[in-house]
C-alpha cells in the first residue's frame, strides 16, 4: 500500500512465507527507496508510517497497519475509505516512520 504496489510484488520483494517482521519491511522499503528508521518507536502517530497493533489481552503476535495522514488501512478490519472498525483491545502500540523516496 506504501509503495504502490501489489500484493504479489510485495511479496516477491520481501521473500518471505508467514509472519514478516519489522526488520524484513524495512529491508523492502529501503530497497525501493523509502527512508525509515530501523525499529518501531512508540512515538505519537507520524504522517506516514506502519503501525504495529496489538491485542492487549494476547501475549505474543501482533498486526501491521498502514497510517496515512488520517487514515488507517488495515486489512482485517478496515474499510476502503481509510478508517477501520477494531474490535475492543485492539491497539496500535508503535509506529515505524516512512519518508517517500
């Protein structure tokens, strides 16, 4: 969604089965330009970034989100106009900033 592309390519890019970490998207988002720091940061919400969400009442997993100014797409539970209708106890714990190349 950041970078304007495909599922598929996406996942060529990233080379990855199952969960992706927030090393190997950085990895990919580098790789097509994008500037962004190494790890997620709790920080307020930036312009453009990942949110990591969590089920606060989940011990471990978590889920990545994208923020767009004030939008949120989110593919679980979002809709096509950018906002999302999260099921109680979700939250977005840290955000990893995106710069556009």
């Amino acid at each position: 969604m950041v970078a304007g592309i495909s599922l598929e390519e996406s996942k060529k890019l990233i080379n990855r089965r199952g969960g992706t970490n927030t090393k190997h998207l950085v990895t990919a988002l580098r790789s097509l330009g994008f500037k962004c720091p190494d790890r997620c940061r709790k920080m307020p919400r930036p312009p453009l970034g990942l949110g990591q969400m969590k089920k606060l009442t989940r011990k471990s997993g978590w889920h990545w989100v994208v923020v767009d100014g004030d939008k949120i797409w989110e593919g679980l539970h979002g809709n096509p106009d950018g906002t999302v209708n999260w099921e109680p106890g979700w939250k977005i714990t840290s955000y990893l900033s995106i710069e556009s190349p």
